[in-house]
C-alpha cells in the first residue's frame, strides 16, 4: 500500500481485524495516511467453531478456505462498502477474502494467491501421511483444486511469489498470472552488525498455523537430540500459539521458551544467533526468512522452506533435509563467527538486489495497472 500511494495511487482498505492482534497506535495512524479510507472490521471465532467449520467443509467436500474466516456480519459490511464505492482496481488479498467479494468485482479484480492453496495441500498429503492432518489434506486435495481453479479463472489477474506457483497457476488462467515476489522493506529493516555471543535459536512464525506447527514438532523432536551445543537454547516466537505448541515445549531436549503474540520482534531478531525453518508442508515463499537476511540473521532451513526464492545454499543460508544434517548446520552457526558473517553479507546483498519493496512495487504496480487498461 506505501508504494502504491508513493506512486500516486489513492489506496484504501478494508481487513478484518481479530481483536486479541489490533494493530497498535503507531500502525492505525500509519494506515490512515496512507490510504484514504481504513476499514478494520472486528472479527472473532472461537477454536471450537473453526474446528467445527473445518468438520463441516470436510463432510461437504468443501475447501475449507470458503468458510475459516467468514463472517455474514462483516461480509455485509464488505459488501455495502464496495457497491458505494467506484474503485477501479480490487486486491483479494488470500483465498479466504473472496467470499466477501462480489463475484462481478473478478473480473477487475487482482488476485494476490500468497501461495498456490493446491501445492500447499498437496505437500500436507503427501508429508504428513496418515496423520489427521494429512488424510484432512487428502480430502480436502480435490476441493481446494476446484476452488483454486475457479478463483484465478475469473480474476482478471492473479499474482503468484514464485516462478515455481506461477507454472502451476498459469494452467488455471494463461496469460494472466503476474510474478510479484513476498519482499521486505529494506529501508527499514537494518543489518545488524555483530554476531550474538548466546547460542539462542529462533524459530518465528504463526503458532496456530499447521505447517509451522509441525515444523516446530520435527525441529524439536528429530532435529533438536542431534544439536551438540549443550547450552543452545530455542526461543520460539509467533502468534495464537495452539495448546500444541506448549506440549511440544515440554518434550523438548533444548531449554525452550515460547513468547507468543510479541508488540516487537526485534530484540528476538537481535539475540538469535540463527532462525531455523525446518519446513516440511506448505506453499508460498517465507516472508522470515526475507526478514532474516535483511537482519543479517543467518538461516538454517529445508529445500522446502526455501523454495521459490533461489537462494544459493552456502552461501545465502544453509540448506538440509535430513534431521541429523539440519542439527549440524545449527551447531556450524553457533561455533563459527566468519561462516555467520559471510552468511549475513550474502543475505542482505540478495534483498536489497530483488526483494525489496521498492523493486517489488514496481512489478505490482504493472499488473493493476493492466487491469484498469484493459491490457
């Protein structure tokens, strides 16, 4: 939204807002000088209802996305903004917005996939075996497929973050798949310029999402005994963490903290010595991990968690898929100071060159632009 309003566009927007995440002071005002209108609808749902929600769209042979944040209350509200309104251009910002967007908006719309709903579940089926969670991806395969296709054929274009998710969106819609990159604000975030003496190692991201859930699981539980450093600590960090996340905790062979919702994860970003993405299921590419080398935060991550942002491993982070070898390059990290600073300078360098927000605006900017012309 910054770039698009520093390029001259009148931007506005409406979110839903879950009340135990509001944004604060700061970010409202920031917000409103941005846009020309801020609409922050509240939106609340117990973990009984969503499992519910879940249930349900499993028994009906429906893609779950169409119903795990739905409000009619704030669908309404949604809609009646829109009809007042003459936008010429509209963001659906996820799968999960559009059921509050108008069907006949699609066809001028901008579909930001975030990532292909298809390849992320697909991952889940074939990773997670005959757990729950993965014979709910296997029912559910065939419904997010059929979701996924019937979303990025009617929009008019749809933005995929990788080469990799725009092959696989490009057969639902040729021709009107745009590469739009996940980036970090450059600017802002700054690298910092020491190595932390501690061997504490973060582990950051949504605590009530499946995928880093059962990475944090795999980190603790095979990755974790393997770790020689005997005074290395692991600081996990990230919203709603599940009851899960706590007895994962509780088993964990490494002095093990869990923060939860945080106002500023910078000092966290401050003392890691390393962020660990030991990604086994999803889709997309990782916005931490972006982070983290625009910090100078070295990172240890799967082939998976890495995907889509060709990255060269060795160089711009460290790269292993086995349990014992992912351990190894943790205890590499905290023992080695030169292989953590040549790793930070090759990290930063790669932002700045194509992750950047101001790049990434650019590429943006394109495909609204050839919505409203009709391009």
């Amino acid at each position: 939204m910054r770039e698009l309003a520093a390029r001259g566009w009148e931007v506005s927007l409406f979110s839903l807002l879950r009340a135990e995440t509001s944004p604060s002071f700061a970010d409202r005002a920031e917000m409103e000088e941005i846009c020309e209108e801020v609409i922050l609808e509240p939106f609340a749902i117990s973990s009984i209802e969503r499992k519910a929600r879940v249930a349900r769209d499993l028994l009906l042979g429906r893609a779950f996305q169409s119903s795990y944040f739905y409000s009619s209350e704030c669908a309404n509200t949604c809609r009646r903004w829109l009809a007042e309104r003459e936008f010429d251009v509209v963001v659906i910002e996820t799968h999960y917005m559009i059921p509050y967007t108008p069907s006949e908006l699609l066809a001028r719309a901008v579909f930001d996939s975030h990532n292909s709903e298809t390849r992320r579940v697909s991952t889940m089926a074939s990773t997670l075996g005959f757990s729950a969670r993965g014979l709910a991806a296997r029912l559910q395969r065939g419904a997010v497929v059929r979701l996924e296709r019937s979303i990025v054929a009617r929009a008019a274009r749809t933005l995929a973050v990788s080469e990799e998710e725009a092959k696989a969106l490009e057969l639902f819609a040729p021709g009107r798949i745009d590469l739009v990159p996940n980036g970090v604000d450059c600017e802002r975030l700054k690298s910092r310029s020491t190595v932390p003496d501690a061997a504490e190692i973060l582990f950051l991201g949504s605590l009530d999402y499946s995928a880093n859930v059962d990475a944090l699981a795999y980190f603790v539980d095979s990755v974790s005994p393997f770790v020689r450093r005997g005074d290395a600590t692991l600081s996990v960090v990230g919203s709603h963490p599940r009851d899960e996340v706590y007895e994962i905790g509780k088993r964990s062979t490494l002095t093990m903290t869990v923060s939860g919702n945080v106002l500023d994860t910078t000092p966290y970003w401050e003392r890691a010595r390393a962020l660990v993405v030991p990604l086994r299921v999803g889709g997309g590419t990782r916005l931490k991990i972006l982070e983290a080398l625009a910090r100078g935060v070295p990172v240890v991550t799967t082939s998976l968690g890495c995907e889509g942002l060709g990255l060269r491993a060795g160089q711009d982070v460290l790269v292993a898929d086995d349990a014992e070898s992912f351990a190894a390059c943790v205890d590499r990290l905290l023992a080695d100071d030169d292989l953590c600073r040549s790793l930070s300078a090759h990290g930063r360098a790669v932002v700045e060159a194509r992750f950047d927000w101001r790049i990434i605006g650019d590429a943006f900017e394109s495909s609204l632009s050839s919505v409203i012309h009709g391009a």
